[in-house]
C-alpha cells in the first residue's frame, strides 16, 4: 500500500531550483538530531541563504511513521553539502546528539529507529523509485558529509560535523528490503 504523505511545503520552496524527475540519481538518510518534528519545522523555515531558503530535507517521517513532504523532489533542497543536484534529502525524527551536537562527550548516538518509522520509510523508498526513473542508490548523511569541525566543549579536539543517521540505523534491514545500492 503506497504511504500517506502529508503535503506541507517550506514557504521558500518556489525559490529552490528546479529539476526534472530523471535527475534524481540517489536519497541520502538524515536524522534530525532534534527532539521532535516541530523543532525540525522550525529549522527547516529558517531562510539562511541570498536566495531566500534554507536548509531542509524534501521528506520527514516522524517517530509514529507519519510521513511530511515539505519540499518536492523536483525541487532542490540543502539537504547535504555538495551533494543536492541529485538527490533527495529523507529526514527522520531523532534526537542524535541533540542539544549538544559538538560536544566530544556527547558524540553517541542512542535512540533507536522505531518499527513504524523504519516500515514508512520502506513504503516511501518504493513510491520513489516509482517517481524516480533514475533512482539506484541510497546512502546516509555522515558518508557524505565527512568535515570534522572542533569540539564545543574544547577546540583542540574535532569531531565528526555529521553523524546520522547514525549506528543505531537498521542497514541490513533497509538496503535489502528498498532495491537501492547502498553508497559507503
């Protein structure tokens, strides 16, 4: 059965640029390392750009598998650096390293996914590569997002600026299950 989506686009997604449904090549896997959805609305409404948009993913799902589109995938959001122009950024509600993300003590990820979220994110993986004609590969956030940046509680260490979705997200689950070839 095809998931529900609930449409609520960004108010700057007019501004993000277009692009054709073939040139989505690959979904990158966030976690929000925010405590809820609402928070995340929050981040994602923030304009931080001269084009007027911000940093957002094109989908989230909530811990209970709702499942939100706030930017459409023929549109182009920042949802990983220099990787934007062919993918399509899935957001999942999880606090990571949440509120302390630099903090070299706090750089374990502990919550886990939960069945509802990993099984709407499944169902959205299939409606993708059904939109998609060119969607082949899946990879998460901290592989491509490699920058180490120093430590909020002491400079003179780094750690990674990326970590989701993180250890606890269910891999050997998901790559099999989607038809996606993971990237590493």
């Amino acid at each position: 059965m095809p998931p529900v989506v609930h449409d609520q686009f960004l108010p700057y997604v007019p501004r993000l640029p277009e692009r054709p449904a073939a040139a989505v090549t690959r979904v990158v896997i966030h976690c929000t390392e925010l405590p809820d959805l609402a928070t995340a609305r929050e981040y994602g409404e923030r304009v931080l750009y001269d084009s007027g948009a911000g940093n957002s993913g094109h989908y989230y799902i909530d811990r209970d598998g709702g499942t939100y589109r706030w930017v459409p995938g023929t549109r182009i959001a920042h949802h990983v650096r220099g990787q934007n122009a062919d993918s399509i950024g899935i957001e999942l509600v999880n606090a990571g390293r949440y509120p302390d993300w630099f903090d070299s003590r706090r750089q374990t990820m502990t919550e886990p996914y939960p069945a509802a979220q990993v099984d709407a994110l499944l169902a959205l993986l299939a409606r993708l590569r059904g939109e998609f004609p060119n969607l082949r590969r899946i990879a998460g956030h901290e592989e491509l997002d490699t920058a180490m940046v120093p430590a909020s509680d002491d400079p003179a260490k780094l750690v990674p600026r990326k970590l989701d979705p993180g250890p606890l997200f269910p891999w050997d689950a998901i790559v099999p299950a989607c038809g996606l070839e993971r990237l590493r």
